[in-house]
C-alpha cells in the first residue's frame, strides 16, 4: 500500500489484509517505527480520527510533527500543495490530511510523501470504512451475506459513500434509508423504510446528520427524525439478537439514536472507537513498508 486515498484503491484482498492485520495488531503483534516522522493536517474539526491516528503513531514507536492548521503558514495563504511539499521536504514519511473538499489529494499527486485520507469532504473515509468493517468482522467473522441497513444522511456522508462501495464488494446486501432531500442517486443502492428491515438486519448503521453540510436548516424536529429515521427503544427491541449498532460518532444523540442506546448491549459505538486506533496502525505500518 502506497497511499490510502479511498476505499476504491483497495481489492478485497488488501481489505481483508488490513483488517487481519489490525486484529494481529490487536493482539499485541505491533511493529516499530521509531525513525518514522508523522504529520497530521486536519482542515477540518476532528476528535476521533485526529486523535486515534495520533495514538496509532505513537504506539507504532513514530514521531509525531505537531500540525495545527490555525497556527500554521496556512493562515497566511499557503496552498495545500506548497504545505505537503514542504512537511515532505523537511523530512516528514507520512502525512494523514483531512480536506473539506472532494478528491484534495488529486493535486498532491506530483509528491513522493505517502498521503492518508482522514476524510475529503463527501468523498471518502476510508480508515472509518476499515474500522467499521473491521468491528462487523469480529463479530460475525464473514461479510458474504450480511444485512446492512444504513440509515440518514447518505448524501452528504463519506462513510456511507465508503462502507457500501466494500460491504457490497465483500458480499454483504446493503440498503439505505433517507429523507427525500438526503437521497443520493449516484449510489445505486435501494432505499428502504427502516420499519421494512429492522428486523432482518444483522448491522444497524446510523449516521450523523451532518448539519454543517446543509444550505438551511434540517425541515425535522429531533422526535419526528428519529421516529421516521432513527433507532429508538421499539426498534432496538425488533433487531434480531445477535444484531449490532454501529454510528461513525459524533452522534446526536435523541436523533440518530435514543441517548439511552447509545451504549445499549448491541451497540458498538465504541467498540467502532477502539478499533480505529488497530486499523489505523495497520494502514500506517503497509503504508510505510509499501514505500520503503
Ligand atoms: N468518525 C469521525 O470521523 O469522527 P471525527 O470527525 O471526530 O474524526
């Protein structure tokens, strides 16, 4: 693995690799990088992505360059370009950027610096993907014939955009469920009524609704978006036993999901958390190796 700038660079057998490994990883088989130096650049607010990729880092023996984009020469007006070649030039390895806007990464293709994506606007987040998938894995031990029901605010999400691209790759039969004004029609998914699937589904994804994103203010109440949209106790009590709950986080919570559940038995919401922190030591430690 060279770079990691969508999901979509990744055959099934990577994928299956990087989750394999971030369970080998899990298991306190952890390589070190202690001649590794590792940026951050987050354009973007972040608290789990930024601060389990710093985790990873750390615990894989790399030194971390503090980057913050307020304090930096971007504030000045520095493109993207001129900061990654700059990091690269002083002698940064690897770089992980999160970008408010799709495809950033496409014009730092002329740089020699591994690139991972932490999230490029609506496009991709492919270690929230491999996280994700990597928390189905240990839990079912297979993806072929999994139901998955994703669940909001499939236009303006990443991690939907992501997660179905390789659940459907894997095997896995993925359905969304929308408002009208959040459908997106380049996914060629069936949207459902959740009603129709809860209790057939063995993932329960919920996404945030990523009020940022949105031109005017969401038309719903939180009660009438999570009655129509959301998990709550009735349909918690429908999914089959062996069923879990997953949300990328931050969640609203009392939209997406009733508070309550948040740490309900079948929710894995931070299990989703712990696990980002092995499948992002996983992607950094190929990424290395793959450019050494
Ligand atoms: N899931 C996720 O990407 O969370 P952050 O925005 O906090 O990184």
């Amino acid at each position: 693995m060279r770079h990691l700038h969508s999901i979509t660079d990744l055959s099934n057998e990577a994928i299956m690799t990087t989750i394999e490994r971030a369970i080998d990883i899990k298991n306190g088989n952890v390589a070190n990088f202690p001649e590794i130096y590792a940026a951050n650049l987050f354009f973007e607010n972040s608290t789990r992505t930024k601060c389990s990729f710093e985790v990873a880092e750390r615990k894989l023996g790399m030194q971390v360059i503090p980057f913050e984009t307020s304090t930096s020469s971007v504030t000045k007006g520095e493109s993207l370009y001129d900061t990654c070649k700059t990091l690269e030039s002083i002698g940064c390895n690897v770089l992980v950027i999160r970008h408010p806007e799709n495809d950033y990464y496409k014009q730092l293709d002329g740089l020699n610096i591994p690139i991972v994506n932490g999230g490029d606007g609506s496009g991709q987040h492919p270690t929230q993907c491999l996280l994700d998938l990597m928390t189905i894995y240990e839990e079912f031990g297979k993806f072929d014939g999994l139901k998955v029901v994703i669940c909001g605010d499939i236009l303006n999400s990443r991690v939907a955009r992501s997660n179905y691209d390789a659940l459907t790759r894997l095997g896995a039969e993925v359905k969304f469920v929308a408002p009208d004004a959040w459908i997106d029609k380049s996914i060629p998914a069936d949207y459902v009524n959740i009603d129709d699937v809860i209790e057939e589904v063995d993932v329960c994804m919920l996404l945030r609704v990523q009020h940022e994103r949105h031109d005017k203010a969401s038309s719903f109440t939180k009660e009438e978006y999570n009655n129509r949209f959301g998990l709550n106790q009735a349909r918690y009590d429908k999914l089959k036993d062996n069923a879990i709950i997953l949300h990328p986080a931050p969640v609203n919570r009392d939209v997406e999901i009733a508070s309550e559940l948040v740490e309900a038995p079948k929710a894995r919401i931070f299990k989703q958390m712990e696990n980002g922190v092995y499948t992002r030591m996983s992607v950094l430690s190929q990424v290395i190796e793959g450019n050494q």
